[in-house]
C-alpha cells in the first residue's frame, strides 16, 4: 500500500512548529515518509518566505515542519507564521511542538518531568501595564487573542472524553517505537526528577566564597554563576525537596505498569517573553491564571496561525533546572503529537492509490459478535504494531481469556484495507485445511495438489507484495509439534514481508516466542478488568441485571471472558426460573460450580468441536500440558491445593528435593493399623514406652512414601545425624532417631508402579523448567513479590476437577499436607513463612483426618500455625484451634505422646494468657499425672516443657517457692542426664536464676549467672540465646531494685560483658537502653541517696549517670535503624538539638517527613521496620529532644494499631505501646530534672529521681514477662 505524493503545497493541512533544534530533530524521528529529495518535483515556497521546511507524512496526513531561525520568543514566532501562512494556504491544523517549564499541580493532578501539556488556552502573562502599585495583564476582548478555530476545538472536545485515555495509550506507544530506534531519547535514569520547594533558591548552598551563599530573598540579586551549573554541582539539599507520589513510584525496586507513561494534561498555558526561573513568581502566576505550563511562542504564532501547544515539561520554571531532561521531554511531546494525529480527521483525507488494482480477499470463518466489548489498550497495540511493515505478533493467555475473540474483531476491523486469511493451528490437520481453504479463495491450484504444494502456492502469493497489504491470523498455536523441522519459525509459509502482518494467538508463551522472536512484540492477555467485564456480562444478557448484581458475577467468575458468556447462556436459557442473583449464590456453592461451568451453548465463532466451557477448554489445555511435559502437570497439581492468591516458590521446592530429615517422626505405635485403647494397659511399663519409640528413619521414609504414593528417597536429601548433648545418657524420649540413613533402594509402596519423570536425584532446573512452562500457558502468573505466584481461581478449581476425574485428588492432597509439614519445619523459627502457612492450609475450616499419619501431618501444620496467630495476640482463633489439636491428637495418637503432650501445653498456657489460672493449672497437673501413670515419672522432654511453663506462672502469682521445687527438679535431671553444655540446660538455669532471685538467694542466682555469662555460645541457638539473656536481664532488674549488697560486682560484670559484646543489644529493643545498664544505674541511685558524704554521693550519681547514657547509647548504635526516603533525610533530622539558635520549625517538618514514610509504598512494614523507627526516638533522647520522641512514638504506635497486618491487640503493638510509656516517663523525668536542678534540694530531687526510675523499671518488668 502506498501514499499518493502530494502534488502541491495546497494539500498540506497540517503543520508542526519547533522552537530549537533537539525539537525539530526528535519530530524528524516520528515522520512516516518525506517527500522532500525522492526524485519528484519541487514543493517549492511561497516568494520572500525566509523559512525551511521538511515536507512528509504522519499516517494519513502531509506534514510540513518548520524550525524558528536563531532564537525563542513569541516576535520570532510571529514572523515564521506569516511566512508559513503564505507558503501553506490551506492549513487547518498547526502544532507547536516541544518543551516547556511545568507547574507543579494542574488542578489535583500532579505535573513531572516528562509528562505532556496541551494546550486548551493561551494566557499571555507578560502582556500588560507597569502602574506604581504594580503589573496588570490586559484581559479585555480587544486585548486577548483569536478563539480556535474548528478542529483545534473539536480536538480540544474530544480530549474531554474517554478519548484522551486512547491518546495516553498511542502516546506511550510510539514513544516506544521511538526510543527503541532512538536510544538518545531514552528516560534519563541518571537524571533524578526533583522539586524543590517554591522559595528554596538555586545558589552556592556551601561555599563561602561566593556571596550568594547568605541570598536568602526573593529580592537578592541572582548568581549567574551558580545557574549555569547543576544542583549538584551547588548543592542543592534533598531536605527541601517536594515529595511527588509519581515520582516515588518511578523509584520503587519493582514499579507499577505505566509508571514511566507520560501523563497528558490540558488546560491553559501561559506564553511570555521570557524564560521562567522563579519558582515563586511560577506559583504566582499559575495560582492567579490557572496556567500549568510556560512557554515563549505561542501567542506570537497564534497571530497568524490557530495552533495547539503540545509540549513535553523539562524543568518546573524555576531556576533548578537540568537540562539532561530536554531530549527526553522533546521525545514526550512528539509521541503525543504523533498520536494526536492518529485521532484527527481533516476536511479533506490524503488519496491512497495502489500499484494495482485493490479488491479485498477474505477467508474467515468466523462472523463479527454483534454483543462485542471491546478492550482499548489491546486493540490500541494491535491497530500500532499492524503499521509497521512485515510485523509477527502474539496474543498469549490462558484459554478462554478472549485472544481468538480479539483477533476476529481485528480481522474485521481491518477487511477494508487488507486481505485477510485464517489458520487455524489447532492441530496439523486442521492447518493444511486452513490453507487449502486460503488457496481456494485465491484461486490457487486445484484441489489434487499435495500439501506441500498448497503451502508453497499461498506463501508465493504472500511474498508477492504486488498483492497488496495482507493480514494472516495464526490462531489457536499452542504445539510446536505441528511445525515442520525444515521451517521452524514459519518464515516459509508465512513470509514475513512489509506488506504483511501476522497474528497469533497462542495459550503458551513459549510456542509464541518460537515464531514471534521479539518479546515486546507478544501481548499478555489477562482477565478484563471488573468495568469491562460487568458491561460484557450486561450486553450478552437478554435481560440485563442491576450493576450490583451484575458484578457480583464478575467477580466470582474472575472477569474471564468465556466464563461470562457461558453464565450469561446459561441465565438468558433458563429465566425467568435462574436470575442473576441466583446464578451468583449457585456459584459461591462448591457443588454446583461444576454443573455451571459444564455448561455447554451455541457459539458461531468457536470452532465445531470446541467446547463452549471454562471446564472444556482448561481440560484440552491440561492434557496438553500432560502430553508435552507431564512433571509441569504435577507441579500444577501440587500448586492447586495452595491459596491461589499467593503461591510461594520455596514449599514447591520441597516436593522437587524433599529434607528427608524434616519429615515427621513415625511412632511404632502409629504402625499398628490393630491398635487398640486397651493395648496400653495390657503391657507392662518398657512396653508402653516403646509404643512411643519413633520409628528407624529409613522406614519411616518407606512409610511416608507410601503415603503419598511416591518414592520420596529417590531424590531426597540424605538424613542428617542430630546434634545430641555430648555427655550423659538422656535423650528427648520421644525425638525422631535420625542416626541412619535411608535405604537408596528404598520402598516406594504405591509409588513404584506409578509413571514418574524422576529416575534420578532433581535440581532446580527441574523445578524452573516446569514452572516455566506454566508461566508460559499462563496458568500461573508472577507476581510483584519475587518468587510469589498467582493462580486464577477457576484454574485452580478446574485443576482439582480434573484431579478429581482421573482418580488423583486424595494423593495430591497429601503430598501438599506433605509439602505444607516440610516447609513449617524449613521455616522454623520464622514468623512470616507460618502466617503464610495459614493462609494455604487453616485447620479450623479443613475436614478433620481419617487415618493416623494424616494426622499426624494435620496436627504439625495446625501447631506451627500456632505461632503467628499467638504472636499476632488472636485469642480468638486459638481456642478453637488448640482445641481441635488436641481432640485430633488425643483420638489418633494417645493421651500420653509427644504432640498431644505439647499442644496440651499450649492450651495450658493459652489458659494462663487469658487469666484462667486455675483451668492452666489443672490442665498442666493432668500432664504430669498422665506421665507418671504411663512411664513412671515425668522426664518426658515435652512434659518437662509443659512443667517448666506451669513454673513461670506460678512465679508470677507469687508462688515462688513451689515454682522453684519444679524447676530444681528439672535441673538437677538435664544436668545429670545430658550435661551444661546442651542448650535446653543452659536455658533452664537461666529460669532457676530467676526464680532464685525472687526468694531473695542471690548469691545462688549470682552463681548461675556468672557461670552463664561465661559459657563458650558459639554455634548456639540464637533464639535460646535471647531467651535466656532476657531470663538474665529480668534477674538482673529484680537485684537492680534490692539493697543487698552482694548483687553489686554481679552487675557490673553484666555491664562489661554487654559493653564488649554490644551486638547483643538487638535482643533488649522492649528496653529504652541497656537492662544491664539500667539495673546498675537503679541500684547506684539506692545507693546515692543513703549516703550522707556529699563526695561519695557525687560520685555515686556520676556513676548512675553515666551507666544510664552508656546503656541507651549503646542500643541506639546497634539496633538497625530503617530506611528512609530521601537517604539523608534521617542525618537531617538527628543534626542538632532542641535548644540549638538555628533550630526552627523545619525540624517539625523533617520529623513529619520520617513519620510518613511509614506510608509510602515501597517500605515492608514488618516488625524490623517499626523497631527501627523506634531506635529514631532513642537517638532524639539522647538529644534531650523529648516532644518530639513523643511525637514519634506515638506516630509509630497508631501506624502499628491501624496496620491490618497487626492491630491493637498484636503482640508488637503492646511492646511498643510499653517503650512509648518508659521513654515518656523517663523523657518527663529528665526534662524536670533540668528544669528543678538548680533550685531544688538534695533531698526532694533524691526522692524524685528513686520515685521514677522505680516506676520506669517496673514497667520495664512487666513487659520483660510479656516478651
């Protein structure tokens, strides 16, 4: 196809105006043709035109571009639109294309660099009078310029409407094209985009050699030096910044789609004679005027010509500005105005004419759907990538998702302008049909040519470009299979010519990369969203439904396409009987979903044989899948069973290479399947014990493998032998023996005659190829979250259906409970990966489990959810949950085994947390009668666990010395049995100690202590480190707060040891500082205020001082602080003090800038995070600076309590809320104490200060107990 060149300069209707050269060069990029220099006439101009122009064509339209000689400004302007005028009678439309300073705001929207102004007015600010009281514009009909003319206000009306979103899509698009072909034009990484607030001026911000350093006024004189640098270059600081929330989104790790778009905004734009550099006069004006641009030209072309102003903003006007900017803003404006053009229709259209003649060939089986919605972005890229010459593009997603449905409204989009031919590559067969159907209608050959023959009749005519544009749909390509190994990307039947365009669609992305190459030029085709979706499902209705109505149905069908056609068959057959209300509760019950989804109706543009149903056209894709690469299949199978929502990748990898030392401890008497109640009593006691004995680990792998009808040896990692203490003769009684390894031969039970991928050891190459294949027939998707997946919910539920036909749904539900238990005990001692356990397996709405090892597995993932859920302070779910645990347990493993044991325990303490002392201490009494009954004693390791947390609560109601005959009895057997080198013992000792402390024997506690704060911990469990350091700190406060004397050199032993290791200090971030410290600065104030020598008082209070500062100090230091935007913001805020002279209310708004990055989007709000907002109060503590630690704290305690992630009653929002209280109290404290210092007595102020610290330590105290 080819357009006509134009004959004279009468039939130019459009022109584009540029003010500089890097203007004018970027338009130069976008012409579609010149005709300048092609071997024809002359177009020639007007006589005594000083102008020069490039003559082309944008699309349908002949462009005649202009550059202004030499210089900016609106006398310049109005000269060349004279000229131009005269040279170009006919035009209608003339653009003034290029940059522009942007006002911050255009209305509510924000305004950054790159983004595009359209002009709907021209305001010249500067044409006016100088009076004595000052400037006023003229504003009178005589004074302001022309109206537009015609199509400047029908472009101008048609950006009113939805129109202008299409405009936003082309614009992004062949800016695009643009930058892939132009590098230069690229967006500027290196170049940060920054406002700076409308009075900070651009100057030497450092250095006193130049004067303007102390030019703080408006009306001190300019440094023409410093304007002709970089903020960098002067320093301009980020603290006086404007925070844009664009602009951020720009710089987040993983930005939104679009971030980087252009926005397009219209309004009135301001035209002067001068450059803007002020941002104060800016905002002046701009408030005053309306004005969201400036710009030098306008209204002087405006005198001659009716123009629109389409510029791309390069700086703010004011006087920071970079010019790194300026080509890509260039680049901005000539893709909006390259797009504008698309949308505008002149009077009178350029002729096209072809070689020959043009009659259109069409073979496409398929009508157009009357009931059409359209999606615009999609057809946008479509209409974009159809123009450029010899295109091969891809519309990928899963089936059903409306790809073939989008291709045949495309083909009959274009059936006017181009022949257009259909294959369908359902199969081989049915793509050598398609092709002799495409040769027939060209009249090529006869029906006795062989295949071969037919293909290269039709690829002849497709090279041909004599023939005129051509369209080809390649749809249905999901099997590479049916390409022939001498031509495996088309490229012989499908030649890719400038006059062709080639479209495919494909449910797999790797069989469209295979014929397409280029990934940007393959479409992802995702559910429509919930607007388009509800007007598709309210169009294909006979009688339409209320909105409401209508998107409830949406909604539940996931906005797919077919789902939606399919509900609104079934509806639009059956009513007056089904409504749309009842078709949605049909929906929500599990039961009906396969009959609704089974539906089958009429459709005329799907292929006969085609099923109709979600259900029908996901099963073809999963047989697919199961016939090209049956290990995807089960890994798709595995991934049903998780939340669909959010699939992490690390569980799906313990199914690829399972930890076989993670695997749940088998008990010879789950073995039993003859096992009754009674058996227990019949033996004797060594009997009963060895019911509990855990089976060798290699059978218990066998048994586990048969389980889940898998030889899960075949590729598990080996066994691991377990650190055992290293002296005594006592074990864990009931701990899985893991000392041996297991069998490679290994008994695979069920599994051994099931067909497997797996012959050897996996990796995870295995696991990513398989994913990719998923990825690529778009049944699960990547999220913003690395190494998160999603999955459709009608996937899943189709997945499970087709499980649920072939007789696979129990085993696959097993080996994800298998996964789920694996991956709990990878994750041990992390929070997060168990509250995302719950969200994939919650035993509270499972069904319970029939049989002992489903149990047991059931049982392990209900307690490790445990965790969070106390952590998170949910007192409502774990009552039920503990009590489900413990009925499960109780039925299928014994009152007496270790898991029944421990979740007992937690019921016990659950019962303790909620004050019901007395049911906590007859449940743990129950414990140890059971244990005593069974074994004899009660040195179970799980019983002893249960005994210790019956201590701990009997030392808080007081009942010290019952707590302390427990735990000497616990001590006394680890001790014995497994030495002090094992973790569990050093652990009680620190227990004992503070048990020991509250009977008053501290030389006993001071003994355990010493011997504690001694020990070698390297390779210990770091949680048992925190604990038991917390048990010590706790010990510590109860001396801290007595008078004996022997506590003292114990303190200041604690206080060097945390002083030369201080990495520790992470542990104590419940405290204001150091507990070590602050327990020596308790007791040294007792002892302060008893003595009567004013020296040794002195001397006693320099010394609680100074232990008190060290102790903070060293938690501020070393507890991570968080991260913060801008990066200097936090040393902004920390640099000086309250009673600094320079210290003003910017420091009110630096502290406002840290609390709200509490609210931007890019920052994880986790635990670390709101810690270490907190650490910020203890460094402006230090400072002395106490309304603002207030601030602060109470900032973070809210942000805390209205996080759904947490909430008031979380865990960590208590912590917090007791740090809030200590500093408070301890801020209050200290400022009195300036304040009273100089005139109070000695006596009063003693009193004062004991009466405090007393208080802040028993606060302390108490939330020491609740950590």
């Amino acid at each position: 196809m080819e357009y006509q060149r134009p004959e004279s300069r009468e039939q130019f209707r459009v022109a584009i105006v540029c003010a500089l050269p890097l203007e004018f060069n970027a338009v130069l990029s976008v012409l579609d043709q010149t005709w300048d220099n092609d071997g024809g006439p002359d177009l020639g101009k007007s006589h005594g035109d000083l102008n020069e122009y490039v003559n082309g064509r944008i699309g349908q339209h002949n462009v005649v571009l202009t550059l202004l000689p030499n210089r900016m400004g609106k006398v310049n302007a109005a000269v060349v639109a004279s000229d131009l005028r005269h040279s170009y009678p006919n035009l209608r439309l003339t653009l003034l294309v290029g940059i522009c300073g942007g006002v911050p705001m255009a209305g509510k929207d924000e305004v950054i660099l790159g983004d595009v102004v359209i002009s709907r007015s021209l305001v010249q600010y500067d044409f006016g009078r100088e009076y004595p009281d000052g400037f006023r514009r003229k504003n009178s009909s005589n004074d302001n310029l022309a109206g537009p003319n015609h199509e400047i206000l029908g472009i101008l009306a048609m950006l009113s409407t939805d129109r202008k979103e299409l405009l936003c899509q082309r614009t992004a698009s062949v800016l695009r094209n643009l930058q892939e072909r132009k590098p230069k034009y690229a967006f500027p990484q290196g170049a940060p985009d920054r406002l700076f607030q409308s009075g900070y001026r651009h100057k030497h911000q450092d250095s006193p050699a130049c004067e303007c350093l102390n030019h703080t006024s408006d009306l001190d004189p300019v440094c023409e030096e410093a304007m002709e640098r970089s903020c960098d270059e002067v320093g301009c600081e980020d603290s006086f910044l404007v925070r844009r929330s664009r602009v951020d989104q720009r710089t987040d790790p993983e930005p939104p789609d679009g971030a980087f778009n252009p926005a397009i905004h219209v309004g009135p734009v301001g035209s002067g004679d001068t450059v803007m550099k002020s941002g104060i006069r800016r905002d002046k004006i701009a408030q005053r005027e309306g004005i969201i641009a400036f710009e030098m030209e306008a209204a002087g072309i405006w005198e001659h010509l009716s123009c629109l102003v389409v510029k791309g903003v390069c700086d703010y006007a004011d006087s920071h500005k970079d010019k790194k900017w300026q080509d890509y803003a260039a680049a901005t404006a000539v893709a909006a105005a390259k797009a504008l053009l698309t949308l505008y229709t002149p009077p009178e259209t350029t002729v096209l004419v072809h070689r020959r003649s043009f009659t259109p060939k069409w073979a496409v089986p398929f009508p157009p759907d009357p009931d059409f919605v359209d999606q615009p972005e999609i057809s946008a890229w479509l209409q974009e990538k159809s123009q450029l010459p010899g295109a091969r593009v891809a519309l990928v997603g899963l089936g059903g998702i409306g790809k073939s449905q989008l291709a045949i409204q495309h083909a009959h989009r274009v059936r006017r302008q181009s022949h257009v031919f259909w294959l369908n590559a359902t199969t081989r067969n049915t793509l050598v049909e398609s092709y002799r159907a495409v040769a027939r209608r060209l009249g090529l050959g006869g029906p006795e040519d062989s295949r071969e023959e037919t293909h290269r009749r039709v690829s002849d005519w497709l090279s041909d470009e004599e023939n005129g544009r051509w369209t080809v749909v390649l749809d249905n390509f999901d099997d590479c299979s049916i390409l022939g190994e001498d031509d495996p990307r088309f490229s012989k039947l499908l030649p890719q010519t400038s006059n062709g365009f080639t479209l495919i669609t494909s449910r797999t992305l790797q069989a469209a990369e295979k014929l397409v190459g280029n990934s940007k030029n393959i479409h992802s085709v995702t559910p429509m969203s919930e607007e388009i979706a509800l007007r598709l499902f309210r169009t294909k209705l006979q009688d339409g439904c209320e909105e409401e109505e209508g998107r409830e149905v949406v909604r539940l069908l996931d906005c797919m396409p077919l789902a939606i056609s399919q509900a609104a068959a079934y509806i639009n057959r059956r009513r007056p009987q089904v409504s749309v209300q009842e078709y949605a509760s049909m929906l929500r019950r599990e039961e009906k979903q396969g009959v609704l989804l089974s539906y089958e109706y009429s459709d005329d543009r799907r292929y006969g044989g085609a099923s109709t149903t979600v259900l029908g056209t996901w099963m073809f894709t999963f047989e697919q899948i199961q016939k090209e690469r049956p290990s995807a299949a089960e890994l798709l199978s595995l991934m049903s069973f998780f939340n669909p929502q959010s699939i992490p990748d690390q569980p799906l990898k313990e199914w690829y290479y399972p930890n076989l030392g993670h695997l749940l401890a088998i008990r010879v008497r789950d073995t039993s399947s003859q096992y009754k109640s009674a058996l227990l009593s019949s033996v004797g006691k060594l009997g009963r014990m060895k019911m509990y004995d855990a089976v060798p680990s290699d059978e218990a792998v066998q048994i586990w493998s048969r389980w889940v009808s898998f030889d899960l040896a075949r590729r598990g990692k080996p066994v691991q032998a377990e650190e055992k203490p290293t002296a005594g003769r006592w074990m864990p009684r009931f701990s899985l023996s893991k000392d041996r390894r297991p069998s490679k031969t290994g008994g695979g039970g069920d599994g051994s005659n099931e067909k497997s991928p797996w012959d050897s050891t996996c990796d995870g190459e295995q696991f990513e190829k398989d994913l990719d294949t998923l990825v690529g027939y778009s049944l699960v998707i990547p999220t913003a979250s690395k190494g998160v997946f999603k999955m459709h919910p009608l996937v899943r539920y189709c997945t499970q259906t087709w499980l649920s036909q072939h007789q696979f749904f129990e085993t696959w539900k097993r080996r994800f409970m298998l996964v789920a238990a694996l991956w709990n005990h990878s994750t041990k001692g992390h929070d997060r990966p168990l509250l995302l356990l719950a969200n994939h397996f919650n035993p509270l709405t499972e069904d319970e489990p029939q049989d002992v090892l489903t149990a047991r597995v059931w049982v392990d993932i209900g307690e490790a959810i445990y965790h969070p859920w106390n952590y998170m302070g949910a007192l409502d779910l774990l009552t039920p949950l503990l009590d489900k645990l413990i009925a499960v347990a109780t039925k299928f493993f014994g009152e007496v085994d270790p898991t029944t044991v421990m979740v007992m325990g937690r019921r016990a303490n659950l019962h303790k947390i909620k004050g019901e002392y007395d049911k906590a201490e007859a449940l743990w009494k129950d414990i140890s009668q059971r244990a005593e009954k069974y074994f004899g004693d009660h040195h179970d390791y799980e019983v002893q666990e249960t005994r210790l947390e019956y201590s701990s609560m009997l030392l808080n109601l007081g009942r010290a010395s019952e707590a302390e005959e427990i735990i000497r009895d616990i001590v006394d057997f680890r001790v014995e049995a497994c030495g002090l080198a094992w973790d569990k013992t050093l652990d009680v000792l620190a227990q004992h100690a503070q048990v020991l402390a509250e009977l008053g024997r501290f030389h006993d506690a001071c003994s355990i202590i010493r011997d504690l704060l001694t020990k070698d911990w390297t390779g210990k469990s770091q949680l048992v480190y925190e604990g038991m350091m917390n048990k010590v700190a706790g010990t510590a406060y109860s001396m801290g707060i007595s008078s004996a004397e022997e506590v003292e050199s114990l303190l200041r032993e604690m206080v060097v040891f945390i002083e030369r290791n201080p990495s520790i200090c992470v542990w104590f971030r419940l405290f204001l500082g150091s507990p070590f410290h602050q327990a020596l600065y308790v007791y040294l104030l007792k002892q302060w205020q008893g003595m009567k020598s004013d020296t040794d008082g002195d001397r006693r209070l320099a010394e609680a001082r100074s232990a008190y500062i060290r102790g903070v100090d060293l938690l501020s230091r070393h507890i991570p602080m968080p991260t913060l935007r801008p990066p200097t913001l936090l040393d902004s805020l920390l640099h000086g003090k309250e009673d600094d002279d320079d210290y003003d209310g910017n420091k009110s708004q630096l502290l406002q800038d840290v609390i709200d990055n509490m609210d931007r989007d890019d920052v994880k709000l986790d635990a670390t995070f709101y810690w270490g907002m907190s650490n910020i109060g203890r460094r402006l503590h230090m400072q002395g600076r106490h309304r603002e630690v207030h601030e602060l704290l109470d900032a973070v305690v809210a942000h805390i309590t209205n996080n759904p992630a947490y909430g008031e009653d979380h865990l960590l929002a208590k912590e917090m809320r007791a740090l809030r209280k200590e500093m408070k109290n301890t801020n209050d404290f200290l400022a009195q104490w300036v304040e009273d210092t100089a005139g109070e007595d000695g006596e009063a102020l003693q009193d004062k200060e004991q009466s405090i610290s007393a208080d802040s330590i028993a606060e302390t105290l108490v939330h020491s107990e609740t950590a």
